[in-house]
C-alpha cells in the first residue's frame, strides 16, 4: 500500500518593502490555485513570506520592526490563504515572522505553521538557527540580523499530518544535520522547510559561487541519513538590490531530486511523493535502532528514550519512541 501527497513548491520571487500584505497573499492564493489545477494535496512557502527579507536593514525604530510582524494568525490580512486552502481541500506550509505574548512581555519569533486540507493550523514551528549577528556592521553590503530580530525557538517536534509524520524547519536550519536527525529521531517522513538565500555571504563570499550547490547538497544529505522526504522552497531574487538563490527542490529518501523550479520568480512545481518510500531507508541502511551508536557521539547520548550521561546513568527522559 502506498501514502501519495502530491506536493507543489510555491516558490517566491522577490518582495518589496512597498509591497501590501494583500498583494502578497493574493501572489500566494495564485500560487495555490496553480498547484490545485495540477493536483497538489499540499503546497509550500518560503520563509517569511509574507514580506520582504527585513533582517537585511538595521531598525531601530520598534514600530517599524513591528510592521514586519504579525500579530495574530490568521490575520484579516491573510485569512483569504486560509478560506481558500479550505475551499479547495489544500494543505499549506508558511513562514512568517510571529510577535507572540508570552507573559505580558513582546517576544518575536521566525515562524512556520503547518495548515491542513480544512485550513487549520495543526502544528507551528519557530526558528532554532538564527543566522546572522546581532549588532550593525556597516562593512557589510546589506545586513543579515536575524539574531538581533527574533529569538531562537527551541525544539524540533514532528506532527501527524497528510496520512503520514511531517516535521519543519526554517532556512539556515537546514544546513545542519541536528535538524534532520531530531525529527529522524521521532520518525519524520517529511520534512518542509521555507528558506531566504542571498547570494552573497559577506562573512565568506568566496562561498557565493557554491550557494546554490550547498542549499542542495544539505537537503539531499538530510533526507538521505534519515529516509524523509525533503521540500525546500526559496525566496528568491533581486529583493531589494539583494540577490537570492532560487533551485526550490523536492528530494525523495533516496536524496535524489525529484522535482525543481528554475526561475527565480514566482513559480509552481509538483511531485507526487510515497510517504511509505520512507520505509525501506528507515528499515535498512538508517535504521537506527539496529546500527546508530549514540555512547559514541558525545558526552550525552540517548538510547530507548532515555538520555545517558558517557557513563550510561540515566539524567532525563526524551521523546519516547
Ligand atoms: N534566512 C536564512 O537563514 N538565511 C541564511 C543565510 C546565511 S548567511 C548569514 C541561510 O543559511 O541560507
């Protein structure tokens, strides 16, 4: 028996500061209607998509930075994704940036939500990698302050969704193998992830040529070392004056990749994806119950739910299995 959702990349093009809400969720409900006609269950978004990349400008003024922010979700802004999501019977992944309450005080997340066929938020992700720094530095051609503008979330959780075990992530996320292998870890057989990519890296820009080839090589290295499906999708180009990457991907378990957009604008593609593909990789080569050797990785290792200290004396209790 086999687990089918069809999946579309609802890749971006730019967005400019000028840019309303409105005009941006309309972008995402063409983008939607795209997939619907070509038979997507699902479609993901980019990275705050719902305005331009704003960590490239060092704010000061709080009200300012606020306007990037949302408040509630969904918002009257954005509800028309929400009815629309639910008048076509389509699920959605997007990123937006959260101003969340949390004891009276202002707290401002870089967040993604999982929405299903209904158009009801069944799980929420906050950014753990924040890239970037926290401070000006003028040298740079344009600022990367995301620690600066949101807080670090702090825990990759797994959701039932679409018949099978999803998880998410937020852009530089992906670049590290932890990201996978905490979902690996509670069997996530699919794994979103909306992404803003410059081009340039001012703290290394020999690495600009390779930034298309390392956004890939990490998806494909993620979803083969946890056999999960992996969907990438970009923000891309000239935002700005910033130039992005596109190369939004869907790679199977096998890390081959199955489907690609190749503009650097708004951009619909699709791949029908087995979740139980999953299986085979989880059972053989990854299965690691049988070949993971966790006392061998560290100071604190985690074996049958339990989290060991080197010495194998029990210190706390993980996600159970
Ligand atoms: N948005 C985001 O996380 N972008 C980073 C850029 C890194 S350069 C500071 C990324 O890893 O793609």
């Amino acid at each position: 028996m086999s687990r089918f959702v069809n999946v579309a990349l609802g890749q971006l093009g730019p967005i400019q500061r000028t840019d309303s809400r409105q005009q941006v969720v309309s972008r995402l409900c063409a983008l939607m209607r795209e997939a619907h006609a070509l038979g997507a269950h699902l479609i993901v978004f980019p990275e705050l998509a719902l305005t331009t990349f704003f960590p490239r400008w060092y704010i000061e003024d709080e009200e300012d930075i606020n306007s990037f922010f949302e408040r509630e979700m969904p918002s009257a802004a954005t509800q028309p994704l929400f009815d629309l999501a639910r008048e076509l019977g389509m699920g959605f992944y997007l990123g937006y940036a959260e101003l969340a309450q949390e004891q009276g005080k202002a707290v401002r997340y870089n967040t993604s939500i999982i929405v299903n066929r209904q158009g009801e938020i069944i799980g929420k992700y906050r950014k753990v990698h924040l890239p970037g720094h926290a401070e000006h530095e003028p040298w740079r051609r344009f600022q990367h302050l995301e620690k600066r503008y949101f807080t670090p979330g702090n825990h990759f959780g797994v959701t039932p969704a679409f018949g099978g075990i999803f998880g998410m992530a937020i852009c530089n996320d992906r670049r590290w193998a932890e990201t996978y292998r905490a979902m690996g870890l509670q069997g996530v057989e699919m794994v979103l992830i909306g992404y803003n990519t410059p081009v340039h890296n001012a703290p290394a820009p020999q690495h600009d040529d390779l930034s298309l080839f390392q956004n890939q090589l990490s998806m494909q290295a993620g979803a083969y070392q946890n056999g999960t499906w992996v969907v990438g999708v970009a923000k891309a180009g000239l935002e700005e004056g910033v130039d992005s990457i596109g190369g939004s991907c869907i790679v199977a378990p096998s890390g081959e990749v199955v489907a690609r957009c190749i503009t650097k604008g708004d951009e619909v593609a699709i791949a029908r994806c087995d979740l139980d593909f999953c299986a085979i990789y989880k059972r053989t080569t990854f299965n690691f119950d049988l070949h993971r050797r966790p006392e061998a990785y560290g100071l604190l290792v985690e074996r049958k739910g339990e989290t060991l200290a080197a010495d194998g004396t029990a210190v706390g209790v993980l996600n159970a299995p």
